[in-house]
C-alpha cells in the first residue's frame, strides 16, 4: 500500500473547507471545517460568507488532515485541488492554496472535477469501482444523474435539476413550514411522525410529456410551490398546517421521483452499478426507497457513509489518485477555476 504516492486532496466549492489524504482507494485523513452555522440566519449559503470561511480554515484544517495521518507535507506526493464547478469565490480560494502548496514542495498539480470527485468517494468506502457506474448526486448544490464510464478521464451528464436542486427544496419548504436550516434534518425529522400518503404533491417532469423531453431531469420549484399553495390555503382557512404530514408528502415526492429517474437510468443504459452521493443521501427515506428499488431491478447500489457523502477533501484526493494511477500528466500552473466546469472534463489541463 505504501508504494501508492500519498495524494493530497483540497476542496472549497461551496461552505466545507476539506482536505484529505488518500493513497490508491485508502482512506488516510478527511478533516472538513463547514461555515453552514455562518449561513443559517440567511436560510442558504452566502459565497461571500464561504469564501472568507475558506481563508481562515485553509490552514488549520490541512494541519489536521496531516495530524490524522501521522503525516508530514514533504510525505506528499501530489496535490489534487476542485476547479469546478461551485462558487467562484470560495474555488479559488482552494486552487490558490493548492497551487501554492505545489510549487513549494515541488510536486504535481491536479485540477479535478468537483461532481466527479463525489463518485470517486464512494471507491474510499468499499474498493475500486467498476465502470461504468450511474451516479446520484444530491446535495444542497446540485442534483445531477451522471454516467461514469472511467473515473478518471470520461462521465457524462444524463440529467440535471432545472431549476432547485434536491437539498436546497428541503431546505426552501423547511422554511415554508416554520422548521429551520438545514431544512434536510429538520424535514426528516417531522416526517417521522407523519404520513407520506396523506398529501400527495406532485412529481415534476414525470409526465409521459415531460420524459420525451427531460428524461433524467429533475424540477423542484412546482413542487416547493405546490407545499406553499397548500400551507396558505390551510392557514386562510384557519386550519394547524400538519406539518408532519406535509414534511413527510414533500420527502416522498423527491424520494420517489429521484429513485425512479436515476433507476430508469441505469435499466435503460444497461448499468448494473449505482452511486448514491451528496448531502441529501443521508436522508433515511431516500437511502431505503433507492436500495429498495435497486433490488428489485436487480441494481448494485454503493453508498459512502455520510462523512464522504458530502463535501470533502478526500474525494478530491480519491479522484486524484485514480488521475495519477492512469499516468495523466498534471495540470498546468496557471490553470484557472471554472464555477461551470462540466461534468465532461474531469482533470483540467
Ligand atoms: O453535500 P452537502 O453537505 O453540501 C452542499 O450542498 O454544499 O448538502 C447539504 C444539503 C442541504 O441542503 C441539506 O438540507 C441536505 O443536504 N441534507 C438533507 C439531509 N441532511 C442534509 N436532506 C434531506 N435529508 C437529510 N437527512
Ligand atoms: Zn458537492
């Protein structure tokens, strides 16, 4: 194992400041500070709030990821840096750190894809994976289906979120009905008490339509309106909102159209392998609704615990190792952050 060069992975696309330590599929050390407290009296994520946030974690939190790994920086044989997509910001605040640490140690740089990063997670849990793999990613930031037909070099976008992605609906209805940010715990939370039957919202794009058209994609904003429309007629008619049974509805319909959308995927492209990652698995509802249903169709479903589920520098440095096990010549020095990378381009140049 310790033949394999020691990566060091940076991440700060969004509100985590991460840095891990990986070497092949080996975890080594995950250490994430996350500015979310900072965020929760705006109800959401302010990147002027999270670049900041990165400066003063940048530091710290690499001497803890160093410390886990009983580490020292000349031990690195690599540097891994997210150079998209995410917050400007907050991105280059990760990629100037990580290319000041290449040039003093003298070691390569990589420029990696945030998204892509999220899958190679999951081979820091339970091995290598083998490609080609389906992804569900859903986090607060994005909801994307992608196809990875080799980690390190090709994935391609299937489908995307049109307008809210999966977590920032939970969060939105969280306010909606007086629970708070993150609204994804609290909403799981209240609908343990409640019935996922006794409101039915709507499932956006899973019209017969609607699938010709955005097959794998998903629309929050009918559905986070139609929880408003219904909280507003119960209060004008002086009615207690149920807020269980609205939370537990709202979680239904996202589980439901999700699981199905990224099952359809995987049954219509002839993949046998998919990846649940992002913030919004760690909700209970969807991990048991996608594993059930990945059963059913006879689908290997492979989930990283939640530490590496959401935003975090292992990924980044499990992405790393995979770029640099394939011999793929690093990133130039003056490669730039891009806050719309796509999926596409999983190492910059
Ligand atoms: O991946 P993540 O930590 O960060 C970013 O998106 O940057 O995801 C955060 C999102 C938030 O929107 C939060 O509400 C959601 O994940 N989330 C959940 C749960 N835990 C976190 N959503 C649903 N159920 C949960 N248990
Ligand atoms: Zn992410």
């Amino acid at each position: 194992m310790s033949d394999q060069p020691l990566i060091l992975g940076i991440e700060t696309s969004c509100d985590e400041t991460g840095v891990g330590l990986v070497r092949g599929t080996t975890l080594l050390a995950n250490a994430v500070a996350s500015s979310v407290d900072e965020h929760v009296r705006f109800g959401g994520v302010v990147p002027e709030v999270a670049s900041r946030a990165h400066l003063e974690a940048m530091v710290p939190t690499l001497q803890r990821a160093l410390a886990e790994a009983g580490a020292s920086l000349d031990d690195v044989d690599a540097v891994a840096v997210t150079a998209g997509p995410g917050l400007a910001g907050a991105l280059m605040v990760g990629v100037s750190a990580a290319k000041a640490l290449a040039v003093a140690l003298d070691k390569p740089l990589y420029g990696v894809n945030h998204l892509v990063g999220h899958v190679a997670a999951e081979q820091l849990e339970n091995g290598p994976l083998t490609e080609p793999v389906v992804a569900l990613l859903v986090s607060g930031g994005h909801t994307e289906i992608l196809l990875v037909e080799d980690i390190a070099t090709s994935a391609t976008l299937l489908g995307q979120t049109l307008d809210d992605a999966a977590g920032e609906a939970f969060d939105k209805v969280a306010r909606l009905i007086g629970l708070k940010y993150p609204g994804g715990p609290n909403i799981q939370r209240a609908a343990e008490e409640g019935d996922p039957a006794a409101i039915r919202f709507p499932r956006g794009l899973t019209s017969q339509r609607d699938l010709e058209r955005h097959r794998y994609d998903f629309s929050f904003s009918g559905l986070k309106t139609a929880v408003a429309r219904w909280v507003e007629t119960a209060e004008r008619e002086g009615r207690a909102v149920p807020v269980a049974d609205v939370a537990a509805g709202f979680q239904e319909a996202v589980a439901d159209v999700l699981t199905r959308k990224a099952v359809l995927a995987c049954q219509e492209r002839g993949i046998s392998t998919m990846v649940l990652a992002g913030g919004v698995a760690a909700n209970a509802r969807l991990r048991d609704l996608t594993r059930e249903r990945c059963a059913v169709a006879g689908i290997e479903l492979r989930q990283p615990r939640f530490s590496l589920c959401t935003d975090n520098g292992a990924m980044i440095a499990a992405l790393g190792a995979a770029v640099v096990e394939r011999g793929l010549p690093p990133s130039s020095l003056d490669f730039a952050s891009d806050s719309s990378l796509p999926v596409t381009q999983v190492l910059v140049g």
